[in-house]
C-alpha cells in the first residue's frame, strides 16, 4: 500500500536545477524558488534522513497492483523488438523482477528474447544486483540512466518506446505535468501505453474529498476562468490519445490510475502553467490552462 504523503514545506532556483524547461513552467518558476531546493534534498536524501513517503524499492508486483488494469498484459505482450521505459525508477527494483525472473526460470536465451528496457531516475540507486544482472545480459538489453528529469533528454536521445511506467516518479514530482506528457508521448510509439498514478487527486467521477481535512488536492488543475479541470478531464483533452482512469480508494491517500494509449501521431497536450509548488513525497502542485 502507498504510504501517506508528507507534505514538506521548504523554500532554490528553478531556472539552475532544472534546465532545458519550457516557457509554461518557466513563467512559474521564480516563485517557487526555495522549494525546487527542498525537493531536490529529498531527492538526494540516503538512510535515516529519506522521508517517510519516498519509496525507491518497488517491485514489479507492486508495479502490478499498483497500475491500471492491463499493465501486466501490456508488459508480457513484449516482445524481442520492444522497449519499455520505467520512469522514476528508484533501484530499477522492477525491471530486475522482469529480467530476473526469468533468468532463473528459464535461463539466459529466455530472458534475452525479452523487450529491451531502460530505466532512468534523478538519483543513482542501482544496487550491485542490477550491474550483476546487465553482466549476465549483455548489451542493451537493460540500462539504468541517472542524474537528470525526463524533460532534460534531448528529443530522440532515449528513442521511442511500446510501453512507458511512472509509479510516482515523474508524473508526481516534476515541476510542469504539460512538460511531462509533451516529452512522455513524444517517446511513446503509436499504439504503445502509458501507465501511471497520482495520490490525492480529484477523481473522474468527483466522489472524493481531499485526504488530509482542510488542504487542498495534491495536484490540482484550473481553466482559464478559474473553474476545475480534473486530471482525468485535462489528459482526455490530449489529441491522438485514449484514456482511462481508475479511482481506487483502498490506497492510502487514495489514488487514482491513468492508462494512455497513444492512438496517433498528431499529439497536442494542452499548455499548463505552474502556479503552486511545495516540496514533498510527492510535492503539491496547482497548475492554470493557458
């Protein structure tokens, strides 16, 4: 089960750590200044100064209780010529329980007839089992990339992929969520998915409240005349996309999961500027409809 958000209130400049942002999150980002520092310590934080609430270890099984339905299907659907990119991927816990499983079952030849898979995080959290594991590989057949956001790659710098995850990695923490899908589907082949999550958030269907009493939704999104755009509402709003969302109210903070099928390649994501931004494990974010 997901733990409870902390919601951690700090005060550095946005422009300096995350370079390469488009002009929708820079016209935001001088505000929020002293918060992108207290959330890049989290990032960096190791032991007993990690907060309660930033999770690097999942698993693949909680990958798969965790996502949309079909996740699981989506994954064992790939094939030799495929790619998957995990997103925030912490130790790439995951993607070893991909290969790892299998080169116990089946073997070496087994396990290198499956997809190509790349993880990448802010942080390097490779534990020795996942060099040992490219060791037994070879290749390219899995590659950890740490050290920067998804929006910092150049385009064509990771290629194009079947299937794309995020467990609240970026998704949840990045600064823009129009930066995240822009690049996120700029990579995601044409009727290839992808899956992920946020906590806290207003569902499709509007039956929840926010968790904690007296704040406001983790992420949270206005038009521009003020009123709510919900987060389901503002991704189905994407051109060449199909989209489901799921709220599953047994997780603490409840979630809600988004599968997004990239059905075209004529993709436009409605523009967002960042209006609200206080560090966290994720942080909380408002954003405005240009």
């Amino acid at each position: 089960m997901i733990k409870n958000s902390i919601r951690v209130f700090a005060l550095l400049l946005l422009p300096a750590l995350w370079p390469g942002t488009s002009g929708a999150a820079d016209a935001g980002a001088a505000p929020f200044a002293d918060e992108i520092t207290k959330q890049e310590n989290i990032y960096q934080s190791r032991g007993e100064k990690q907060p309660e609430g930033y999770v690097v270890d999942r698993s693949l099984l909680s990958y798969t209780h965790t996502l949309a339905a079909g996740f699981d299907r989506s994954l064992a659907d790939l094939g030799p010529t495929d790619r998957w990119l995990d997103i925030g991927a912490g130790q790439g816990q995951a993607v070893l329980d991909y290969f790892e499983s299998r080169l116990r079952r089946d073997g070496l030849e087994h396990a290198e007839r499956k997809a190509k898979a790349v993880a990448i995080s802010i942080e390097d959290r490779r534990l020795p089992a996942w060099n040992e594991t490219a060791a037994k590989l070879g290749g390219d057949q899995l590659q950890y990339l740490p050290g920067k956001p998804l929006r910092e790659y150049l385009p064509g710098e990771l290629g194009r992929f079947r299937l794309i995850t995020d467990v609240i990695g970026g998704f949840s923490y990045s600064t823009n969520i129009f930066d995240f899908m822009t690049t996120v589907l700029s990579m995601l082949e044409t009727n290839g998915t992808f899956y992920s999550l946020l906590q806290d958030v207003h569902a499709e269907n509007g039956a929840n409240k926010p968790y904690y009493a007296g704040a406001t939704y983790l992420t949270e999104i206005a038009g521009a005349d003020g009123s709510e755009v919900r987060i389901c509402a503002w991704l189905k709003s994407i051109s060449c996309v199909e989209v489901s969302c799921n709220l599953k109210t047994d997780w603490i903070p409840p979630i809600e999961t988004y599968r997004v099928r990239k059905v075209c390649d004529d993709v436009k994501v409605p523009a967002l500027t960042a209006n609200r931004f206080l560090a966290g494990t994720p942080p909380e974010r408002g954003f405005k409809l240009k």
